[in-house]
C-alpha cells in the first residue's frame, strides 16, 4: 500500500507517492488552475493506475479541504517544517518562494516551529512577480534562469510593487539596460524582498517552486549566506511532510 501527500498551491499542485518505508517513490505536478478538486484528482488517477493507494490521503495548502478523496488536511507550514527537519535533522531557518507568497520559518534543534513569517502584502517576492515581468517582456519565466547569467553587472531595482517595477524596468530598457543585467536585478530583488522578512541567523534551507525552477537564486542565496542549502525538488517538501506527520 501507498500513501498520497498532496500540497494543492493557489498555481501549482504537487503531490508525492510513498511507500511503506516513508520514501517518496514519485512525483506528480499539475497547474491548479481554478479547481481544486480536478486537479488533485488527476494527481491522485495518476499515481492509482500502477499501485494500490491506501486512504485518507493527507493534504496541505491553500485547497488542502478542496479534494472529493477522503482526506486529512495538514498546515503547510508544520507540513514544510516536518519535511525539512526530516532531511537535515538540525536547527536552520527556511524560506519558502511560492507563486502567490513567501513564506520564512524557523526550526529549533528538536525540530519545533519557533518563528514563522509571510510576505501576503505584496506580489514582490514571489512566482507572479516573476511571471508578470516576463509577460511584459515578452520571455518565458523559465528562461529567465539562462538569460541573467549573461549578465555583467546587478542592476538596483527600486519598486516594491509589481506595478511600479514592471514600469522602472521598461524604462530602464528605454535608456539602454541590457535585459541579463535588469533579470539579475530583478533575482536579487525578490531575494531581498524575502530576507526582510527576517534575520538569517541559522543555516538555510531555500525551498518552493521558484528556487527548483530558476536555480540563479539559489546561487545568489548561496553567495549571501555560506551556510545554506536547497534540496532536489524542494517544492515537493510540504507534500511529503503531510505523510510524515500522520504516520
């Protein structure tokens, strides 16, 4: 028998496969779209067709309710935190960049939520920043990665909010900013927007769907703060912690 851990995102749901001894056997993402309910069942059909599923299946996020499967519904937060302190078993600060927020927690030694922050104020920060300035310019976000390390110097983007940087950035390009130079820029934009949040004072662990598809960040993460880390398809950690905390 399997279980199913199920992270259903306001962009993205992602869902893992586990097997009896707690390892993640596969993946599964689909974009959420407006329902929740389809989309968790074409994660669940999926991993169904070649194995025997055993039910609840134990879910997180933002539809984590929004399933027709029997389910047990989980935080996100204590979710992440489970899964992060399963893999590093240590005290260490993580920053979460989703589609819609960002999201900072600090786990003590005994793998315990001592602090927990979330940037829902403002887009800057997070996936749809990305998203909506590719728009603009007519690039895809997954060529954003290749594009910024072409650059030469970091460009200072001022605006904290989406609009007003998509006008500064449009008029950069106006007196000439190459577009590596203003894509590095805005990478190091959304990193500051997420250290705001709070003092890194631990050892770092990057997670979310923006980090495993736009690495350039986690590189920048890396050159600020020595001590820090992003694991393989890290967006899947919620997910998984769910069947960690119902074991």
């Amino acid at each position: 028998m399997y279980r199913i851990g199920l992270d259903l995102g306001s962009s993205y749901t992602k869902g893992v496969l586990v097997n009896s001894k707690n390892e993640i056997i596969d993946y599964q993402l689909v974009k959420t779209g407006f329902d929740f309910k389809k989309a968790s069942k074409k994660i669940i059909d999926k991993f169904s067709k070649n194995h025997k599923i055993s039910y609840p299946v134990f879910t997180c996020g933002y539809g984590r309710e929004q399933t027709e499967i029997p389910f047990i519904a989980n935080s996100e937060i204590i979710a992440l935190a489970k899964a992060v302190y399963n893999k590093y078993k240590k005290k260490c600060s993580v920053i979460d960049i989703g589609g819609q927020d960002t999201k900072f927690i600090k786990i003590n030694k005994l793998g315990q939520i001592d602090k927990f922050k979330m940037n829902r104020k403002c887009a800057a920060g997070t996936g749809s920043f990305i998203e909506e300035i590719a728009f603009r310019l007519d690039v895809t976000a997954l060529e954003f990665s290749n594009i910024g390390k072409e650059a030469t110097e970091k460009i200072k983007i001022n605006s904290y909010c989406t609009v007003f940087a998509v006008s500064e950035i449009i008029g950069r390009i106006k007196q000439g900013t190459s577009l590596p130079n203003l894509i590095l820029g805005i990478y190091h934009s959304i990193i500051d927007r997420c250290i705001e949040l709070s003092p890194i004072e631990d050892y770092l662990i990057i997670t979310g769907g923006i980090p495993d598809n736009h690495p350039i960040i986690i590189d920048i993460f890396k050159e600020k703060f020595v001590n820090s880390d992003s694991p393989e398809k890290s967006q899947f950690l919620a997910a998984y912690g769910c069947v960690l905390l119902n074991i």
